[in-house]
C-alpha cells in the first residue's frame, strides 16, 4: 500500500513539501533522501511519488513557489509615486516577507547550486524580474536627483543582499522588534543611496 491509511492528496501534498523544505534547509539537499522526506511525513517511500516525480522536482517547485510568492505579494503592496517612499516600501517588505520564510530563503540561496540547468534557468528569470523592481525604483529616483547611485544594478545586488541576510541573524526574543529592524535597514539603505 502506499498510502498512510485516511491520508489524502490535499493534506499529504503539503506535508511533503514542508517537511522536504525543514529537511533540505537542516541538512542540505544532497544529504536528504526521498526515504527521509517520507519518514518525516509518515508515509511510504513510495507514495511520495504520488506527488512529485523525483527531489529535483521537489527542490525546484520549492524555489519556484517560494519566489512566485514573493513577486505575488510585492504586486499587492501600494507603491505611490515618490521613489524614495517606494524604496522603504520595498525595504520594509523585503524584510518582512523572508522574515515569515526564513527555511526558504535559506535554501534559495544555498541550494541553487543543485537545480540542473533548464530549472536554474527559470529560478534566475523569477530572481531577475524580482531584482528588476528594486532597480527600477533606483533608476527612477536616480533619474529624478533622489538618489546617488553611480551603478543600480550594483546596487540593487548589494541592497537585496543586505536584507537578506537579516534572516540569519534575527529573533522574535531577541534584543530588537522586528519594526525596530526594518526601522534600523531602512536607515542604512536610505544612506546607501544617498536619499
């Protein structure tokens, strides 16, 4: 039998998919099997190709719901008019969204490296549309004497980068709140660009 006995599609789906994102972001892609994401779940081995042909495939639908989500949530957050609000809209949700997704960000990150060509092909032009909103808010505040950017692909590149990294290093009990940081980045990324 390879299904967990009262299991279905729509619960077990979802499970796999998070406990292969908890695996790979504790342990590494390379590390995990199929037999571990299975275990993790409590399902056969084979039941989890019921859901995904193969853990590349797993990996790769991972990254790709992951940056889907974040271009679909940064479609939703008003802009305004002025690139400098723009920008700290930008900051603040950037923080605040990987803040929520720490596991999968971790792996976007680290785990590239493990998407064969034609999927790494595709995480890249979801990456680069993503990256193409902060620049054009750099070039239009450029354009426009806010900002000082000698090069907005650079600088784009560099401020992603930066608030990124703060899902290394932030806790929810640790000694600054969570708007507090945003505060504190947005700051820094104001001075980055000189607006």
């Amino acid at each position: 039998m390879a299904r967990k006995t009262g299991s279905h599609a729509e619960i077990t789906g979802p499970l796999i998919r998070q406990a292969a994102l908890r695996l790979f972001a504790r342990s590494g892609f390379a590390a995990v099997s199929m037999r571990q994401i299975a275990a993790e779940v409590g399902v056969q081995a084979g039941a989890l190709y019921l859901y995904t042909p193969d853990k590349q495939t797993l990996l790769f639908e991972l990254l790709r719901d992951h940056m889907v989500s974040l271009l679909d949530a940064w479609a939703d957050i008003p802009k305004g008019d002025d690139p400098q609000k723009q920008l700290e809209n930008f900051t603040r949700f950037h923080i605040r969204f990987n803040l929520e997704r720490p596991e999968a960000v971790f792996i976007s990150y680290m785990e590239l490296r493990n998407l064969n060509a034609a999927n790494f092909a595709s995480i890249a032009r979801l990456r680069n549309q993503y990256e193409a909103e902060l620049e054009q808010i750099l070039c239009d505040g450029h354009a426009n004497g806010r900002f000082k950017v000698p090069d907005t692909r650079l600088s784009t590149k560099a401020i992603i980068a930066m608030l990124t990294g703060v899902t290394n290093w932030y806790r929810e009990d640790g000694r600054l709140s969570q708007e507090r940081v945003e505060r504190l980045y947005w700051n820094m990324v104001r001075r980055a660009v000189g607006g």
